[in-house]
C-alpha cells in the first residue's frame, strides 16, 4: 500500500499538523536552548556510560542476531557494536533510560525527553556514515542539538496539560512522537510523509504504565523509551518508502486516539512549540532518583549531616514527615515489600531512608546487596508523605515549576528537629548556575566508567565547548566512544 490511498479529502487532526509543521518549518534561535541541548547531549551521554556498568543493562545491547554488524550502520557509544538505526535506537535509548539518571520534565505528564536521543543519534550517525560512503557531507553535530530542542518541545508541551498516567498510558507514548517527527525531518520525509509517520506513532499500540507499579514493578521501565524511539525510527522508515497515514488517528469516533484510550477528552495545549522545553529542563545531578524525589533526597542529606552533628543516627528516629506534592504521593508513595531496583527507585521512602542512614544515595544502592540491610525497611516503615496543596499549585505554575518536599523528623527523645525545604532541586532552571559545573563532573566521572585516560581527553577536547562540538561530524564524535 502507498500513501496515494491515504483519503485525500481528509485533514490531517490538527495536533498532527501541527507538530509536523514545527519540525518543518520552525528555525530555532534561542542561545540558551542550544547552551542547554549542548549540555543535556553530554549529560545523556554520560548517563548511558554509567550504565555500561550494570550487566541488566549490558544484556539488552548488540543486534538481534548475534555477530551481525552493519556497513554504514549506527555505532553504539561506549561499546564496539555498528548496528541497524532501528537497533541503535533501542541500545542507546535503553542505556540512556537505565538508571533514572537523565534529564526530566514534570507537568500533568511526566517523563524523560533526552530519552529521544536514542532515535536522533541512531540516525544522525547512520546517515553520516552513508553519505561518507557516497562522498558526501556527513551531518554536523548541530543538528543532533536541534533535533533534540525540538524533540523536547513536542514532548513537553504535549505534557504541559494532558495526563496520559491517568488514563494508564506510559509517557513513553511521547517519546514515540517526538522522536517520529524529528528523525522523520532528519531522513528527509516532505510534509505528507511526516504526517503519516506521525499518525502511525498515535495509531501505534501503546505501553501501559503497569511495569512502574506494584504489583508489576519491574525492569521493564529501564528500556521502555528505548522500544518507543526505536519504534519511532521504524515508523519513519515505512513512512518514507510511502506507507499511507492516518489522518483523523485522534479525532475519530469510536476508534480513534482520544475515544479508545483518552476518555474521548481532546488534548490541550499551553502554550505553541518553540524552544521553552529545553530552556527549562530539569536535570538530574545530584541523585539516580524519581525526579518527584529530587528535593526530598537532598533535604534528607541535609538532615543526616545535622543528625552526625548532635551525636545522632537513623536509628534515634521516631518518625519523618514529608510534606509534599500531589504527583510525588501518586507515583512513588509506597508501602510494603520492594521486589526489585527498579521498585526502590520509584519509592520516595527509601530515596529518604538510604540518605538518612547512609549519607548518600547511588545507583548501586537500590541493588539487592544493599535493600537486604533491615534498617532500610524499618526506617521506611516510619516515614509518611501528606500533600501541601501550595507544593502542588506550584508545581504546575508554569512560572515556578517547582518540585518541593518538605522533611520533619521526630527522635524517639522527642525531640522535632526543624523542618528542611528544597522547593528547587539542583537540576532546576533556577539553580542553572550551580548546576552545570556538577552536572559537567559527572560527564567526566561517567566518561573514566568506560575509557582509558588518554581517550577520555579526546572526547573532553572535542566536547569542550558548545561550538567546537557544533563543528564536528556526528559520526566522528561518534568515533571517539567506540571501545
């Protein structure tokens, strides 16, 4: 079947419209939009270098069939496999997505828009290495970072004002579009390709959010926006070799998008794409954590450090109140038994306890070895979220976009230990300043998980700046990661 059946009479829904025009049509301009790709492309990286530490994770990487290596094909950073786009896709958006360590966006709708690099990378290598083989120009690495600004739009505004957790859906159903429309533009589809390619990622069966929730809390959770970019790259492919659209995938009766899986509710929208996505990440530094959680971490380091300093430890506590947000008690408020990592790093409980006791919170404490320690479950069974309605109000203001918890801790003397505030963790656009020169530490501690000495100082080179990396090739960046 070709695109010539599509029912030409139709109009395309608009939100289908609309996102194909932006990626079209839309010249990005904002400095500090590309500052801020600049640093999220390298944040990501990174996440999914430390990952490379974690055999759960390395287990799901290489091609499906074992030894297959394809001329021309997307290198896997970090490791020695040249893949399929479709394939890469999946191995680097399951790396980046692994431990809950990448960048983070909140509204009515969460989720994880550096998770479409997967799909960006995948292709913009892929095609470097093809037009390389044909003696062409391969691509620049800019367009990696606009690619990913405009990713990010789309997901993020779709999330501004449409909740797709309450209907059950995974926000990984935004990953799948924006990463549709964005390496749709990047393989040179024209407006009626793209159109198609983005209605097939609606009409595409969607995750249901069941693997982030007890009782079916599992690992699933780390590679599900690596299936939805890849996903994504495939539903390009077809759409460039002609495979018709679905014009009214949305706004049909009875079976389109908003009646079967949206209460028939249309979508809304805050405000038009441009690049306020990506100028107001949230990034995460500090902590692998739920990004609900970020500040309830840091007020709890804060309060272990007064707990040492009068002589105190996590065994003198009583009881710990957080106070709180709405989403932060509907995600990761959970009592009873963690099964699993991926469990623990969805509990605000032991996000807080491990701090508490410990002093810190690592990706490697959410592994069995250390969830096996009984203070960890007790400590949880004493700490209760309540819900500030001012915490959720500003929350969604779109001016604030706060993500505040709030920790009391009674000792079991009596004593009440004054409450710690974190309304903005060290992630937040507000605490850019402070941020970035941690968030480039851990850029180079994930780089030294992975490379000898003399290797990471080429890529720290390369990447050294916003317009010596805009100036390289995809593909010889890409170079520089192999093993």
């Amino acid at each position: 079947m070709s695109a010539s059946i599509t029912p030409q009479h139709q109009e395309y829904d608009q939100v289908i419209q609309d996102i194909t025009d932006y990626v079209l049509k839309m010249d990005i301009s904002s400095e500090r939009a590309y500052d801020t790709a600049y640093y999220c492309f390298l944040d990501t990286l990174g996440c999914g270098m430390e990952a490379l530490e974690y055999p759960a994770c390395k287990k799901m990487l290489g091609p499906v069939v074992p030894g297959t290596i394809v001329p021309n094909g997307a290198k896997v950073p970090g490791t020695q496999f040249q893949l399929d786009p479709i394939q890469a896709a999946f191995n680097i958006g399951a790396m980046i997505r692994w431990l809950d360590f990448n960048d983070t966006w909140l509204a009515a709708e969460w989720g994880h828009p550096s998770d479409n690099l997967g799909g960006i990378l995948a292709v913009a290598d892929w095609l470097s290495r093809e037009a390389l083989a044909k003696g062409k120009a391969p691509l620049p690495l800019k367009r990696i970072l606009t690619a990913m600004i405009k990713a990010h739009e789309i997901q993020g505004c779709l999330a501004l004002e449409n909740a797709f957790n309450k209907v059950g859906l995974d926000h990984v159903v935004l990953v799948k579009v924006a990463s549709t429309a964005v390496v749709g533009e990047m393989l040179g589809l024209d407006r009626e390709q793209l159109l198609s390619a983005v209605s097939h990622a609606w009409v595409d069966g969607q995750s249901l959010r069941t693997y982030r929730h007890a009782p079916n809390t599992g690992s699933r959770k780390s590679w599900a926006a690596g299936d939805a970019t890849s996903r994504a790259v495939r539903l390009a492919l077809l759409a460039q070799k002609g495979e018709m659209g679905y014009p009214t995938v949305l706004t049909a009766k009875t079976w389109g998008f908003y009646d079967v899986l949206f209460d028939g509710k249309p979508f809304k929208f805050q405000r038009d794409y441009g690049s306020y996505v990506m100028e107001n990440v949230l990034f995460k530094i500090s902590f692998p954590a739920e990004f609900h959680s970020q500040t309830a971490v840091e007020a709890a380091m804060t309060l272990h450090n007064t707990l040492a300093k009068a002589g105190k430890t996590a065994d003198d506590i009583e009881k710990v109140t957080i106070r709180t947000h709405e989403a932060c008690i509907r995600i990761i408020d959970k009592h009873g038994p963690l099964n699993n990592p991926a469990d623990r790093d969805h509990c605000i409980q032991y996000m807080v306890a491990v701090p508490l006791i410990f002093g810190r919170l690592t990706a490697s404490d959410y592994e069995d070895n250390i969830a096996a320690d009984t203070r960890i479950d007790a400590l949880r069974a004493r700490i209760h979220c309540e819900e500030d309605t001012a915490f959720t109000k500003d929350y969604h203001n779109p001016e604030k976009r706060s993500i505040a918890n709030a920790l009391t801790i009674t000792l079991k003397d009596g004593t009440v230990l004054d409450e710690v505030v974190v309304e903005y963790p060290v992630g937040h656009a507000r605490r850019r300043e402070e941020g970035i020169p941690l968030l480039l530490e851990k850029f180079r501690i994930n780089l030294a998980r992975q490379f000898p000495e003399a290797q990471q100082k080429r890529i720290l080179n390369a990447a050294r700046d916003r317009k010596t990396l805009e100036s390289l090739s995809v593909s010889e960046f890409m170079d520089l990661f192999v093993i």
